[in-house]
C-alpha cells in the first residue's frame, strides 16, 4: 500500500548535544521513525525537521479486540488505529483520547500484547494483539516529584505562604496539549521515558511527603495534569480518601476542561484550582503557546476564560480558586496585561491572580527575565483595574497584597 508518511530526521547544523532525545524524550520506534512526531514537538534546539514523503509500505496484520485488520507497517498504533477507522475521542473526555501525543500522559494507552502501552508512541508490528477496552484497568501516567514547595502555584491561597514553611506537597504530571516555546517545566512536559505510576502510587507518594514536610496543601501541577482524565479523578479520589481535611490543589491551562470535568473534580475531593487563560488576545496566546492555527487558538483561549468563569459562578463557596498568566514583554503589552485585568475584575474582582515572570527556557533562549520593578508595575496596572488579590513572581520573591514581600 502507498501512504503519505511524516519523517524526522535530526539538522546537524543545529543539534548541540544536549541529550534530551536519549534521556528524556526517547524513541520507542528504535530509531526507525514512524512520523509520531514527539522527538519533533520536544527537541529544545529544534533540530530535528520533518518531510512528506509518499512511500510504498508492506501491510501488516494486527489484531483488534480480536479481529484481523490490515495496516501500513511502520506506524504508530494510534495512526493505524485511525486508519481502519477506530478514532480518539475530544481531549478531556471519558474514555481514549490522545491530546499530547509525547507520550507522557498515557491518555492514549491500550493493552498491546496484554501490556499497557501508549499507542501515539509505539510502532506497530505484524500480529500485534491490540484491545481497546482499558477502563478496568488502573490508569497509569509519568510522574515527577513528589517535592516540598514553599510557594505553590497559581491558586495556592497567598496568606498561607511565609516563606518560613513549605505549603504544598507537589507533583508535577508529564505530557501537554500546548507547544509552549519558553516552556518553563519542559524536562516533565516532554517525559516519555520515566516509568509510569498508577494514581494510587502517586497518591500514597503525595501523602508521604506532605506528612514529612508538615504541608497543609497537596499540588497537581504539570505539563498539563488535566490529559489524562481517569488517572486524575482516580489520584484526587484517592487523596480525599486519605486526608479529608487536606487542601488540594490542581494548576491547569483549563484548555480542556469542561463543565461536566469540572464538576467531577470537586466531586472527586478537588477543592483548590488554579486556571491560566495566559492572555486575552489569541495573536498572543500564539505566541505563548506556540499554536499556528488560529482557530485552534481562539478556541482553546476561550476555553480557558469559561471554564475561569463557570467554576467562580459554580463553585467559589466550596473551591479557593486563583487565575494565572505569564507576563515577559516579549509577547506581552501593558495594555494587554490591563485587558486581562479587566476580565478577570469582571468575573471577580476578589479573585486570586498569580502572574509568573517567564525566564529564559527551552526554545526561548532569547527572553530576557522581567525585572521586579517591571513586574510591581504589572501589579500596579491589574490592582489599578480593580483586583484586589494581586502576586506577582520576582526574582527577589513574590509581592502579594499589601506589596508584602515573601522572599525565597
Ligand atoms: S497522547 Fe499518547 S501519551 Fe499523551
């Protein structure tokens, strides 16, 4: 059969080294590439080009809840399941969904010759036995940490943090939807080769350091911890379960979430969330998040302000809730960082707004860290729209209401 394949190969000119290819986001195709495209989203000096190319492919045999189907060799599991017609569901929703396509959040695992395994990731082979009914199966997700923190993220509460204590246990959950050039937790966000955890495991790991370290929270943060919904309801179920009384704590871009998601989280134990609609000009949100197409962009930017808006309507009785974004004037205005503070003062002017001072990082070598004067005139500019719990990240510390300085 005659397909159109998509090949990487890896620039020379450009390559420097650096090792993220073996040790972080590896291969699973041998090096024989199967046009899955992580090592291309994941490369921190892209270096690594991708072609057409239309290429004659011996058919092989796989077996699919038990019946024989032909595929083109030299796929992933996930293409060749779309192939013959099986497709992955909208990120976020129940059931297979595929939204990273890195191999980090196991959103896209199937049982493949009676082992889990992530079909966006794995080559497919002649006889492969493939089933897609995981659900009685615990889930499973590469997880980094757990590790104490003394600020937390986005929504952690500004008044339990001193700087004195840690607040938070935390961990950080691989894989993402989004492309961030200036990705700031890209050795987690690109992990595809670090065993994964079932949400059990994470849980118990969760509680043991909160225990050691005194913490009154426990943080979800990523990546994006939202990919993988079954996983992430199971941790913040288990979690519940073992300490009734914790706060906890989960950061998101809120680009997939939807209400009925929304709603089973809180269900599940959640009751602090934290949401970074990161801008409110989709040309922006381009930039920040690296999307070329500008619908997908107008629409994930959107999504993100809603889902800000229904859990405020929803659920500010029973869930602390922050929102968040990253200010650097490379991509961002002070009248746009004003327009923010407008939306956010027309939801709630009470709300919580954390905003991040980006540093240099993955492909975006180029920025320059803002300043701490330049980020006390980004609290000055939301505080002056209205917002009455404004921090601000610095190199110094974080500046929250009062300009009370809590140093690192
Ligand atoms: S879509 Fe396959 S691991 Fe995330």
């Amino acid at each position: 059969m005659r397909i159109l394949r998509k090949i990487v190969s890896v620039d020379r000119s450009k390559c420097v080294g650096c090792g993220f290819c073996r040790s972080v986001s590896v291969c699973h195709a041998r090096g024989r590439c199967i046009g899955c495209l992580a090592c291309y989203h994941a490369c921190p000096y892209e270096a690594r080009v991708l072609r057409f190319e239309e290429v004659e492919c011996r058919p092989v045999r796989l077996f699919i809840d038990g019946v024989e189907h032909m595929a083109p060799e030299g796929v992933s599991v996930k293409e060749a399941l779309e192939s013959i017609g099986i497709m992955f569901g909208e990120p976020g929703s129940r059931g297979l969904t595929a939204p990273c396509g890195l191999g980090g959040c196991w959103a896209c695992a199937v049982l493949i010759n009676g082992g889990l395994e992530r079909s966006c990731i794995t080559p497919i082979r002649d006889g492969m036995r493939i089933e897609l009914d995981v659900e009685g199966l615990e889930p499973l997700r590469i997880v980094h940490g757990p590790q104490p923190h003394r600020v937390g993220g986005k929504a952690t509460p500004w008044w339990e943090v001193d700087g004195l204590r840690y607040v938070e246990a935390a961990i950080w959950l691989a894989g993402c939807d989004l492309r961030c050039p200036q990705c700031q937790n890209y050795h987690v966000t690109y992990d595809n080769s670090s065993v994964p955890m079932t949400p059990r495991e994470a849980a118990k790991r969760l509680a043991e350091c909160r225990r050691i370290y005194g913490t009154s929270g426990l943080a979800v943060s990523g990546g994006e911890p939202t990919l993988n919904r079954r996983w992430l309801i199971e941790l913040f179920r288990s979690l519940r379960r073992m300490m009734p009384e914790a706060r906890l704590h989960l950061d998101s871009n809120g680009t997939i979430l939807t209400r009925d998601y929304v709603d089973e989280l809180v269900e599940a134990g959640c009751n602090n969330i934290g949401i970074e609609p990161k801008a409110c000009k989709p040309e922006t949100y381009m930039k920040i998040t690296g999307i070329r197409d500008e619908e997908l962009a107008k629409r994930l930017l959107e999504s993100s302000w809603s889902i800000l808006e229904y859990l405020v309507s929803s659920y500010s009785d029973r869930v602390y809730i922050g929102a968040g974004f990253a200010y650097n004037p490379a991509w961002m205005t002070l009248e746009e960082v004003a327009e923010i503070g407008d939306r956010i003062a027309s939801i709630d002017p009470d709300l919580q707004v954390t905003v991040l001072d980006y540093f240099p990082a993955f492909r975006r070598r180029d920025i320059r860290r803002p300043t701490a004067s330049m980020m006390l005139e980004v609290k000055k500019v939301l505080e002056e729209r209205g917002l009455k719990t404004v921090i601000v990240q610095t190199g110094i510390g974080h500046i929250g209401p009062g300009d009370r300085i809590v140093h690192y």
